[in-house]
C-alpha cells in the first residue's frame, strides 16, 4: 500500500525530515514508544522479568528520521576516524565475532611468548538503559564534535519520551523515559558506543606504564585482554580521541 502512495507521500516524508533536522527538533509523537516484552531465550524463566528485553516499537517516519541522522553521523565520524579502534559490534566489518578472532589471536601469541595474560569480563546489565543524557550530549559535542542545530536535534529526540507497555492485549499508561535509548531505535546502537568511546582511553592512559590493554566492546559486554608488551603506535588512534574533537558535524538535508 505503502509503494503505491509513494508518489504522493515521498515529498511529504521529505519535508517532515528535513523540517525537523533544519528546526533541530524531533517530533513528540514520534518518541512515543509502545515496548513489546521480548524473551531473551526459550529456556528462560518466564515468570522472571529480568530475563525478558524490551522492545521499542516506533513509528515507521520516526525511524526513517533515525536512518537520515544515523548516515550522516556516521560518514562524519568515518570521514574523521573517530570511531573507536577497539569497538567491535555495532560497527560496520566489526561483529562478535571479530571479537572473539581478535582475543584468540592475542591470547595465542602471548602463550607463544612464555607471556601471562589476564582476561577480564564486564557484563553491563541493561546497557541501554544506563546512559545518562547529560553525559551523551556533553561527550557529542567535546568529543565529537556533534554542536549547533545537530546538538539540538539530539537534545530534543533524547528529552521528553514516553513509553507504554503492551502485553497480551492489553497496554499500560505511558511513563517518562528520563534515562537510555530506545532498544529497538535506530539511533540507540550507535549513540551507545559513542556514549561508551572514553572508556579504552582512560583503561590505556592509567595502564600506560604497566602493559598493552587491548579492549574490546560487545554489545553490553566489555572484554580487556592484557599482555606484557608494549606498543605506543598502536595506542595512537586511541590516544588521539582523548582530546576533544575540533571538527563538527554539519546536518546535511535529504533532496526534495
């Protein structure tokens, strides 16, 4: 249905998109969000709610805006290799299991070297949820470069959204979302590494003397593996996105 009217409805999603991107404000409908309960796996306990996910069901323009604001801020952080050189999953060639190719490689060297590795894992429960929106946009903007009508445009999608749930039938009143990004947005797997970016730094900058740390974000699980080997140029990319970023994003417009 949707195909036939595009004709007619393209100028007007247009429109929609751009007038929200150039006014640096995200619509109040569109951070409505409607969460479907999601097991995380068959053999859980489902009488348990911590072993479901919640799933954020958007509409279908403000997921569309999303994917207009998510290509843009991505060209810009490829074009200024600002993404973070240890972060796999949720970056394009960098999955889970680049993550567990990368470990096994360091961990077999550093066994050819008669060298001892430690192997730390940090489970985030709840990942998503845990991000602040002061901290988010205060790192867009110093680390990123992410200012102006862009930094606007984040500020307005982050404040003032709601959720309601929906289970069996039956939905609940909305609540204010104050904390997190939608699971199930566009927009939340990469403003969560973003958000997450300063950690490899301050892990290297307070090892520096001691030891190579290599660490490795998957999804809400960070893996730091240490050997007794020491490279500086290999931390320089790192180090680098330590200082605040002097290049900024520009919001481009999709074409009428």
């Amino acid at each position: 249905m949707l195909k036939r009217c595009a004709h007619a409805l393209v100028p007007i999603i247009t429109n929609i998109v751009n007038l929200s991107l150039s006014s640096g404000s995200f619509p109040s409908l569109f951070k409505q969000a409607t969460l479907t309960p999601l097991l995380k796996k068959p053999s859980l306990d489902k009488e348990s709610l911590n072993n479901y996910r919640p799933i954020s069901n958007l509409s279908f323009l403000s997921k569309l805006t999303e994917r207009v604001v998510k290509d843009q801020i991505t060209e810009h952080l490829s074009t200024n290799s600002m993404f973070n050189a240890f972060q796999s999953a949720y970056t394009k060639f960098h999955s889970t299991e680049t993550t567990l190719l990368s470990v096994h490689d360091d961990l077999i060297q550093a066994m050819d070297k008669q060298q001892v590795t430690g192997l730390a894992l940090l489970d985030l429960s709840a990942a998503f949820d845990t991000i602040d929106h002061f901290i988010l946009l205060h790192r867009l903007s110093t680390w990123f470069g992410v200012c102006g009508m862009a930094r606007s445009w984040f500020m307005s999608y982050l404040s003032n959204r709601s959720f309601s749930v929906q289970c069996n039938g039956l939905k609940s009143a909305p609540s204010d979302l104050s904390t997190g990004v939608p699971q199930g947005s566009v927009l939340g797997p990469i403003l969560f590494i973003l958000y997450t970016t300063p950690l490899s730094s301050l892990l290297l900058l307070t090892l520096l003397h001691k030891h190579t740390i290599c660490l490795l974000l998957l999804s809400s699980t960070t893996y730091m593996q240490t050997t007794h080997n020491f490279t500086f140029h290999s931390l320089r990319p790192t180090l680098r996105q330590h200082s605040p970023s002097s290049r900024k994003l520009l919001m481009l417009y999709p074409n009428g």
